[in-house]
C-alpha cells in the first residue's frame, strides 16, 4: 500500500506544478502579495492566502497547504492556526493557492466549534479545491472528494452532485460562507441556513466514523491510509444523505428543530461500522488502482423483485429480480438464485436480462399450493465492478392455487 501511494504522491506533485485537475481552480488569484524574508535571509515574494473553517467556525484548527495531497502536513508546507471565527492565513508562494488544496485538522480535544463553545469530540478533516481557500467546511470537503474519485467531473459538476443529495437550492454556492452569506433574499437566507444544518450533522458522521475506523483498523489510521479512509466517510455520508435530507425537510417545511445528536445517531444506525476495517481498506485500495472513469464502491441495488416479500402468488410464478446497475455475468450460475419450499430446494433455470437487468428463476415444476416459500439471492452477487452484496437477500411468499382444470374430454 505504501509503495502505491510513494508513487502517486511523487507524480501528483510532479504533474500538480503544470496544470490544475478538472476540479481545481476558480479561486481568483491570490488575496494578497507581500515582500518577506525567507528562511536562508533572502528577499522572498509570498503570497498571503485567507480564509474561513466552519461547521460552525472552528477555533484552533490546524490549516495546511496540501502540496502533495496526501492529507497529512508535511514539513515545509505552509501552516497556520485558525482563530476567532475560524479565520486563518497562510504565506505561500505566488500561485501554490491556484495548484493545491487546502486541509484542516480539527482536532478532539483541541479545535473549538462556536456553535456549541465546546471543543469538538473526534478529529476529522475538512479539504478545499486547489483555488478555493476562501471557505472550507464539511460541504466543500464532500465536494473535493467527489472530484478526487471522479476526475471527469467539473467543479460545479461535483458541487451539483452534493446539493442534489442533500437537498440544497442549487441557488446556493457550498463555497460561500454559509454563517455570513450577506444575501437579504429571505428564501435564500433560509437555504443558507440548510446549508449550515447539514454541515453540522455532516461534520460530526466525519469525526465519529473516522473514530470507529480507527478503532476497527487497530486504534490508528496510518498516513497512508487517511486518503481511503476520506473517499470511505464521504461514501457512507452520501449512501445515507437521504435521511439527512429527510430531516431538514422536517426543519424547513413542519418547523422540527434540528438535533444534530439525534440525526447523526439515525444515520449512523444505518451504517453497518463492523465493515468499515481492514477488508475494505484493501477493496478501496484496489478501487484506486484500477482507476475506473466512474468511482462506484455501493453493490447493486434492489428495486423491486416477485413476488413482493410476504405476499401470495400462483403456484406457476416466476421468480424476478430488478437491479439498478448491471451484473457480473461470470456470477450467474445455478445456485445464485435459490428457491425452497416445503419439500426442500426446487429446481429450475436462471435467467440474466442485460437490458431490463432482471434476473429471472422459472421453477421446473409447479409449485405446492397453500405454502410457504423462501427466495434466497446469495451475497457474492455482484455489479461489473466487481461490489458484492455482501450479505444474502431473502425473502419469502405464500402460494395459492389459482389454476384452471383441464377442459372435459368430448366423448
């Protein structure tokens, strides 16, 4: 894994100097140019990079300039902390704020949220695109890491992708500071507003998974681990970003008060943390090197199957699964798809529809009348990115007998 990374950080930073990434810059320029002393008593123009943290603003969190995008500060890198409404400064050379990202560490224990006055529980990070330092937040990061797993992406292609989960006017810019918009549009004041609510509730499934990761990876996340552990918590974030969407709906149409504790616990239940550990690591990791045009770690989706779970159905029914993605059409074999009733496992075909993305299971003989019957899709099923199930998916019906007799012979 180490030796991957060595060699992907080498040529990013090679490549970084020529050009920017499909998502980076827009930034404007720098916000200032200075004349100061370099370290060997040489005259050195710098340039000054300002800019905001936020969930609410975060006090005393580390700001770095990211020049070889590893997601860890390196010696050298410009660095500052930030201060009273998570204001922060960095000195940089003339350019590196256009070509580079900057990242936060909100640290546990240390960073201070001025929502709450309290310093926050778990460390996370927070990133920028190369050119847009001004504000960083929970919202700008899940931005970069859209860009970061999906190269093809524009900037507001990837900004697009994340209000649309969340549920955000696309009237909103993620990179405008949500605490201090300015907007007197009063409908765009309370997007705002959702936009805040969501980065709260966003920023703390950051710090509590990265927590149960690291817990579940031995009580630390190696340097070379961080950059999967990222696209791994913007992953589960945006599986669940309906519930989170669900909830600022409550706020903004019923007047429910957000409870960000409450929230982030609903999310979370929803997350199964045993299976953020080692093995996934490797599969993220395997998912990096196979470089696909389209970043897609989800298995395939179930979106209706018959007959539907703990319902009746003809004793002649045929058994039918629709996915949302294609499958892996080396998987499908007998035995992928099994049928048992009352006498044990029934026989029959299997059947792959590429174009519906069905799969089909016509039992070879009729089926018993007035009884139970149980479907089993066995977990290694998996898309043609090679993301399994994982787990079987089972459900049962109740046969009926619903067949004509045969017509009386004509004698």
């Amino acid at each position: 894994m180490k030796r991957f990374w060595t060699k992907i950080i080498s040529l990013f930073a090679c490549l970084s100097l020529l050009l920017l990434s499909a998502c980076g810059g827009g930034g404007g320029g720098d916000s200032s140019a200075t004349s100061r002393a370099a370290d060997d008593g040489s005259t050195a123009t710098l340039t000054t990079l300002t800019g905001t943290v936020a969930d609410g603003y975060l006090r005393d969190a580390r700001v770095f300039l990211d020049r070889n995008n590893n997601r860890i500060y390196d010696n050298g890198e410009p660095t500052a902390q930030s201060t009273t409404g998570g204001v922060y400064t960095l000195n940089v050379s003339p350019g590196e704020g256009e070509l580079f990202p900057v990242v936060v560490q909100v640290i546990a224990g240390q960073t201070v949220d001025e929502d709450t006055g309290t310093t926050v529980v778990n460390s996370y990070l927070l990133e920028s695109l190369p050119g847009r330092w001004e504000f960083v937040s929970p919202l700008t990061t899940l931005v970069k890491l859209e860009c970061d797993k999906n190269p093809s992406l524009s900037a507001q292609q990837a900004e697009i992708v994340v209000l649309s989960q969340l549920g955000i006017a696309d009237t909103v810019s993620l990179f405008t500071d949500y605490l201090a918009s300015g907007s007197v549009d009063e409908i765009l004041v309370a997007e705002y507003r959702r936009a805040h609510n969501a980065a709260q509730i966003v920023a703390h499934l950051m710090g509590s998974l990265r927590e149960s990761i690291s817990q579940n990876l031995g009580g630390l996340i190696d340097d070379d681990e961080q950059i999967l552990v990222s696209y791994m918590v913007a992953d589960q974030i945006l599986w669940q970003a309906s519930l989170i969407e669900q909830a600022l709906d409550d706020e903004r149409n019923l007047g429910v008060e957000i409870d960000v504790a409450s929230v982030t616990n609903a999310v979370s239940a929803e997350i199964n943390i045993d299976d953020l550990d080692v093995a996934m690591l490797v599969l993220y990791e395997e998912r990096l090197e196979q470089n696909f045009e389209t970043w897609d770690m989800q298995p395939p989706q179930i979106q209706s199957q018959l007959p539907p779970a703990d319902d009746t159905a003809s004793v002649d029914v045929i058994v039918s699964v629709f996915f949302d993605e294609p499958l892996d059409e080396t998987l499908l074999t007998n035995g992928i798809v099994e049928l048992s009733g009352p006498n044990g496992l029934v026989s029959g075909s299997l059947n792959y529809d590429s174009e519906h993305i069905s799969l089909t299971f016509t039992p070879s003989q009729l089926l018993l009348p007035f009884s139970y019957y149980q479907v089993t899709l066995k977990g290694i099923l998996a898309d043609t990115l090679g993301n399994p199930l994982g787990e079987d998916y089972i459900w049962a019906y109740t046969t009926i007998f619903d067949q004509m007799p045969p017509p009386l012979p004509d004698f």
